[in-house]
C-alpha cells in the first residue's frame, strides 16, 4: 500500500522570514510540497470559492483592504495567476494595476508617488502586477544606482508598507519563482503560439542575460523587506496547478486573519423594516 505524503502548511512554510539571504537558489520552483494534482486543484477551487466569500464580507465590513503585490521574472506567470486566482474577486471591489517603465512625469517625483495612488480604499482589494520594488530591482541588478541609495530605498519600501498597514491595509506579497528552464519554454511558447505573440519582448530576452543579477536582486528584496507587517510570500510556480493552489491559500489565510464582520442593521433601518407590509 502507497504511503500518503505529508501535504505542508503553504502560508506557513512559503512565508519568507526577515532577513533569510539565498532563499531564491535554495528553493526547488518545481516543488509541490507533498500535493498532487488532483487534490490541490480540488482544494483550489474550494478556496477560491471561500475568497469570494472573504472579499464580500470584507466590502461589507469597509475597516479594511488589501493590497496584493505580484512580483516575478519575465514569464513568471503574473497575469495567469491574476485571472486564475484573482478572478475569484468581485471586480466590484477589485482593481489591477500594471507598473511599467516611470513616464517622465512620474520620474519627477519621488519613486513612491506613482504607487500611493493606486493602494487600496477600505473595503477594496488592490492587485500590483510588479509594483514599487521595481525601483529597487532594477536599479540594483542593472547597476543604475549607487548601492547606498537603494539601501536607503529598501528602508522607504518598509516605512510606506508600515504606513499602509496603520491605515488597515493588509498587505500580502508573492513572489512567483520559476527556474531558468522553465523561462525558456514559456518565452519560446510566446514565440510558437500566434495568440502570445503580443505578449514578447526583446527586453525579456534582454533581461535573461541579467538571470543570476536579477535573482541575487530580488533575493535582497526578500531578505530586506519581509517584514512581520507586511511579509513576502516564496511560490515555486513552475507547476501552475501548484502555484494557483499556493497563492489562493496565502490570500484566504490572510484575509481570515483579519477580524471582519457583517454590519448590523442601524436603528433607523430597524425602524424602517417595521413600515414594510
């Protein structure tokens, strides 16, 4: 008889403790810590299905939002995860924002500004696909900034998540690792598959060279900016089904952690039930 495999406690173990340097190379991005398929795109579907319940309770309750951030390399699988698994949200109470290249304008003004904007209302769910850390990541994987001034960039990243979190913000954010690999195919796939066309870029082929800059980048984010208030999230996500399940049980742990509650009835609604016939 086959012996079942322990299945881990996602949020748990994928969380990044503060300050853990290497926790990108030393992460396998085909692990499924125990799960198979089948199951985990059972419990998948069950758990989208209780975020839709969340994200309601949460809209009515309006004390508190959340903001996901979604980092990852080119091909990372941002977009799919955010139509698989954000998909589950009402669009009612839900906004996506994509952060590009800063316009002139934007560059103008402090490398926050643009993101303050888009942060969530109470009540709402507000998902960055990339967000402010590109201001750290690629600076520092592509030598555009002095070392010390992205240091000091890290310490604004974790006083404005401080901040959001003071104003009842829940902040979660998943960084999608995918090996080197498994990059090659999804970009040769956008390269085979007429309707991915529109989805390549020369910069991902440029920014491939950069593999092992980008990733000791993004391995200094992690370790400086998990904190208690506002953690980073390590999805291996070259198994989809893996990373869908991953992400969706991060997102219902956090947003069941929050102390919601359905609003009762106020005294003049009570007293207009009673005109009702």
């Amino acid at each position: 008889m086959a012996q079942r495999r322990e299945r881990a406690d996602l949020p748990q173990v994928l969380r990044v403790k503060p300050g853990r340097r290497h926790v990108i190379r030393d992460l396998d991005a085909a692990v499924t810590y125990g799960w198979d398929r089948p199951q985990a795109e059972s419990v998948t579907n069950e758990t989208l299905q209780r975020l839709h319940e969340l994200q309601a309770k949460m809209f009515a309750d309006a004390r508190h939002s959340l903001l996901i951030v979604l980092q990852g390399v080119d091909g990372g699988g941002k977009d799919s995860t955010i139509r698989r698994v954000c998909g589950a949200f009402n669009p009612q109470g839900c906004t996506v924002t994509s952060f590009k290249e800063p316009s002139k304008q934007e560059l103008a003004h402090d490398f926050l500004w643009r993101i303050h904007a888009h942060a969530p209302a109470r009540g709402h769910i507000a998902i960055f696909n990339r967000s402010h850390y590109e201001d750290v990541l690629v600076p520092r994987a592509e030598k555009l900034l002095p070392v010390p001034l992205i240091e000091q960039r890290y310490g604004y990243v974790n006083d404005f998540e401080r901040m959001l979190v003071g104003a009842d913000t829940k902040i979660v954010k998943i960084f999608l690792h995918i090996s080197r690999r498994e990059q090659l195919l999804r970009l040769e796939e956008r390269l085979s598959v007429r309707e991915k066309h529109w989805k390549f870029s020369v910069a991902d082929i440029e920014k491939r060279q950069h593999w092992r800059a980008y990733r000791t980048a993004y391995e200094l984010a992690l370790a400086r900016c998990s904190t208690e208030h506002a953690p980073w999230y390590l999805v291996p996500a070259d198994r989809k089904w893996f990373r869908d399940l991953a992400v969706a049980q991060i997102l219902a742990a956090e947003l069941q952690a929050l102390p919601l509650r359905w609003p009762l009835l106020d005294r003049a609604a009570r007293e207009a039930m009673k005109t009702l016939k």
